[in-house]
C-alpha cells in the first residue's frame, strides 16, 4: 500500500486537490449559485408552498453546478483510471443524466410538484452523485477484464 502510495502521488494529489474543488462548490452553494430551493429543501418543506423563483435564472444556475460537478467528476474519472474510452463514456453519460433529470425536474417542478420526489431530483443534479456510482462501477469492470 504505501509503495502504490509513493508511486501514484501525483495521481492521488490531483484526485485530492480535484475533490477540495468538489467541497468548495458545495461550501460556497448559495454564494455561487441562484438556488432558492436552498433553504427551502432544509425546513420542514412537506406542507409549505414552493418558494418564488426566476424560471430561467433557476435552470441556467442548475446547468452551470451540474458542467461544474461534472466537469471535475469527469477529471477524476480520467486521473484515477487513465482511459480515453471511461472518459468519453462518462462525458456522454453526464449529458444524458442531465437531459432525463432537468426534463424531470421541470415537470415535477410544473405540474406533479411531489417534495420528495424534487428534493432527490434536484440533489441528483446538484450533487456529484453520479461519480459515486461511476468509481466502483468503472473499477469493478477494470477488475473483470
């Protein structure tokens, strides 16, 4: 273990120095980005009222977190296992997720408006959760071949 650890710094360097910038984003959430579901999604949100909002303001800000987060998920993937395919594989994965869950977030958001089902979909978009599918499954398939 401490060999792969002195062999691989530089790699577990970058992959520590891009997960900060994963924990910046989201220490400086409501500073960086226009969220007003922030606070709302932290109170007892189950019978209150949808908070007001900027329609465009909203989806542009949740498109700039999501390349943001992916962006940088999508550099880990590339630091940790070094193949062009993974990475092209996890570039395209991220844009499909993102069109299935902002077309599901607006519906929700339009005409279904269940809290929970919002909640985690928003989280799905505002949080690198996919990255902690895509590491295990990636490896798992590095295993395997």
């Amino acid at each position: 273990m401490v060999k792969w650890l002195l062999r691989n710094k530089v790699k577990l360097g970058l992959v520590t120095l891009l997960v900060f910038l994963l924990v910046l984003i989201r220490f400086f959430e409501s500073a960086l980005f226009y969220d007003p579901f922030l606070s709302f999604f932290k109170s007892e949100f189950q019978n209150e009222v949808l908070p007001e909002y900027t329609t465009w303001k909203l989806y542009l800000n949740l498109f700039f977190r999501y390349t943001l987060n992916s962006a940088i998920s999508i550099a880990i993937i590339h630091v940790l296992f070094a193949n062009m395919q993974l990475t092209k594989l996890s570039f395209w994965l991220y844009i499909i997720f993102f069109l299935g869950l902002i077309i599901l977030f607006a519906i929700e958001l339009n005409f279904y408006q269940d809290y929970m089902l919002m909640f985690y979909t928003r989280r799905f978009i505002i949080q690198p959760i996919f990255l902690i599918l895509f590491i295990p499954a990636f490896y798992y398939q590095k295993l395997n071949r």
